[in-house]
C-alpha cells in the first residue's frame, strides 16, 4: 500500500465523524444542516462534509441515529500491519 500524504485517500470513520459534529446534539434535535455547518466550524475536511451532505433531512436525537443513514461509514480505519 502506497504512503500518502493526501487526506481525501483517507477513508472517513465514525470516530472523525463524531469528532467534529458532537456538539450538535447538545441542542437536540439536530438537523443534517446543523451538523454540516457544525463541522464546517470546527474545521472538519471536505470528505467529512461530503459525508454529512448524504443525510436526509431527517431530525436525529442521539448521534448513534447517524449511522442508520451513513451505515457505510467504518468505526475506525483498519489496522495497518
């Protein structure tokens, strides 16, 4: 596997996810438009928001909601061995 340097190769996790739009469920509920703008502000990468544009415009309660839409999005990266 190649080495790189470019952090649009690096998949996005649930843990980067969360990361950046946590905050948006101290208000609850939160709205996919909230959690882009949220992470926007937080200085999330272009593949997060990306990932966040996918949502429906759904109300979430709890962050676990997240993954009912965005299933495809791993825990965490695998390990490198």
């Amino acid at each position: 596997m190649a080495v790189t340097n470019d952090p649009g190769a690096v998949p996005v996790t649930r843990i980067e996810v969360l990361d950046f739009v946590a905050e948006a469920f101290d208000t609850v509920p939160a709205r996919p438009h909230t959690l882009v703008e949220v992470a926007v502000r937080n200085g999330a990468r272009d593949a997060v928001i990306a990932v966040l544009g996918r949502l429906p415009d759904v109300e979430l309660r709890e962050p676990q909601q997240l993954w009912d839409y965005l299933s495809e999005v791993p825990e965490s990266l695998p390990q490198r061995r």
